[in-house]
C-alpha cells in the first residue's frame, strides 16, 4: 500500500508538469508594445494647477460636464490622499507588473497574432472592486487601490472572499480575465451545463495566457477552498445529476453556482467550505477534458458548442 501511494504522488507530479510543459510555449520572438501611464500620481500631486494638461493627456476621465471645481476638491480630499498614498507605499514601481503584462500579452498576441497589446493607465476607483481593470481595444485601466493585499486595514469592512484577491498577483488574473470576457462569443444556450462549460472555456484560455500561475490564483480561491473543490468534484458532479441541473435553466443556479459568492449554495449543512463558483470549475474540467481527448484548435474549440464539447469530453470527475 505504501509503495502504492508513492507511485500515485510520483505519476500526478509528473501529469502535473506535463501539463505545464504543455501551456510553456516560446514567447522571446514575440513583440508587445505598450505604454504605462501613471494617472493617480498625476493627478493626485497636481493641485489643480496643470489641471488642463492633465485633462488634455487623459480626456477620457474628465467628463466635459464635471467642473473643474469637482477635481480640485478629489485632489485635496484627505480620505483620498490617504489612499493615494498607501497605493503608493506599494506601488511606487511597476516594474514587477509591467513584466507580468509583458508575458501576458505576449502569450495572447502567440495565439491570436491579430491581437495589439493596450497602453496601461493606472488609476484609484475608491476600492471599487467591481471595476478592478477595465479594457478597451487601446487601452486598460487597472484600480491599484483595489491590490493593496488581503490584510490591508482598508479592506477590513470588505467579505474575505472579495479581499482575498486583493493581491498583486491577481492584477495580470484579472486583466486576462477582462481581456477574455471582452472577446469571447456571446453564450446562446441558457441551459446550466452550457453555462459552466461557456465559464470553463474562459479558464482554459488563463491557462493559455498564464502557464506560470497557478490553478488557485487563476479561479481566486484561498487554499482550503481549492481543497475542497478538487476533494469533492465527483459529489458536485453528482449533486448536479441527482438534480437534474445539467439541462435547467433556471436563473437561480447562475447566482447558486457561477457569480461571485463566498460559497455554492447546495442547501446541506456543509455548505459554507465550498467555494463560490463551483459550476465555473466544473466547466473547467470539462473543458480541460475535452482538449487532452480530442485534437482540435484553440479556435475550433471557442467556436464549437457547449452540448458538443460535453459529449466529447469523456470527462469523469476526480473521486
């Protein structure tokens, strides 16, 4: 039995790396072009007084009907400053997270050779977590106040699965996450399964785009909560056929099982040690399934249907 356990832990140590092997591709010859723009210092050690230059260098942040009055009372509002400020205790130097954007676009640009990487404008949101970056075509805003890690005072107020992933090891997360959702086809199907498989299908591509981070950063769950995901997969995988919840579409599993929560919601006891967003993991595996069985393109695969790639999954969940 013991010789048994050993040869297991070697064989996923090596299924493990393999997979990273996998996703490592070569990006050196590859260009990502991009500029970074410091708006909060900017604007918060301007005093008011290179406010039209300022707004001439970023006209899309001040709406032409805000006065300018309004900007100079943010500049000089202590709450802001104090946040200004802490913001730039850790972030004074960028350099870390430019070379994480540099491999990320890199590694987008390697399978979408169409792709232009966007300038960087980096700005405080108040801790809007919702809006942690935002991209357009050309360009991408990303909140520093919202990374200021986990155990930051600012954050005390804030539910421990949303400040979980107030690191800097989730800003590149969740710029491809952005990036992904911005540019993925819209799902048709309104069945759960489809769902999940449409919310795997945006994991697959992190693994694509980030080979170097791991599975826990890349769905934000904390340690104990990947535990209990990758432990109790086959049971989730069960529930969700016992209840005959693959083909429902039933709105009410989205909030249950796919958003944002501090737990999936099965209505047991136990409840509250699973993660939120159980389905989007589940869909991951499925979709992870699916490309080790079949040979198929990264485009073919984002294109084909959620019904289709579930029958040719094989998938069988961990025991």
């Amino acid at each position: 039995m013991r010789n048994y356990f050993q040869f297991l832990l070697v064989l996923l140590f090596f299924i493990s790396c393999q997979k990273e092997t996998q996703n490592n591709i070569d990006i050196s010859n590859i260009e990502a072009n991009f500029k970074v723009f410091r708006f909060e210092q900017d604007f918060y050690t301007n005093k008011g007084q290179n406010l039209v230059e300022l707004k001439e260098n970023f006209p899309l942040l001040f709406p032409d009907e805000t006065p300018d009055s309004i900007w100079i009372a943010k500049i000089n509002n202590p709450d802001e400053l104090e946040l200004f400020q802490e913001t730039q205790k850790k972030y004074n130097s960028l350099l870390h997270i430019e070379e994480e954007l540099s491999k990320l676009f890199k590694h987008i640009k390697y399978y979408n050779p169409t792709f232009l990487a966007p300038d960087v404008i980096t700005i405080l949101s108040n801790i809007d977590y919702t809006y942690r970056t935002i991209y357009t075509d050309n360009l991408l805003f990303i909140s520093l106040d919202v990374y200021l890690g986990d155990d930051h005072p600012f954050y005390n107020d804030y539910p421990f699965y949303i400040r979980k992933n107030n690191t800097d090891e989730r800003i590149v997360v969740d710029v491809a996450s952005n990036i992904i959702n911005s540019t993925i086809s819209l799902l048709n199907n309104r069945s759960f399964l489809a769902k999940m498989i449409h919310e795997g299908k945006k994991m697959y591509l992190l693994d694509l785009y980030l080979p170097s981070k791991s599975d826990p950063i890349k769905i934000g769950y904390p340690k104990d909560k990947f535990d209990w995901a990758t432990m109790n997969e086959e049971q989730v995988w069960r529930y969700f056929i016992e209840n005959d919840l693959l083909y429902s579409t039933d709105t009410q599993l989205n909030k249950r099982f796919i958003e944002n929560a501090p737990f999936s919601k099965f209505y047991l006891s136990e409840d509250t040690k699973s993660p939120g967003r159980i389905g989007q993991w589940i869909g991951w595996q499925i979709v992870r399934s699916y490309m080790v069985n079949n040979d198929v393109s990264l485009q073919d695969l984002l294109s084909m249907n959620e019904e289709e790639i579930f029958k040719n999954s094989k998938y069988k969940p961990r025991k």
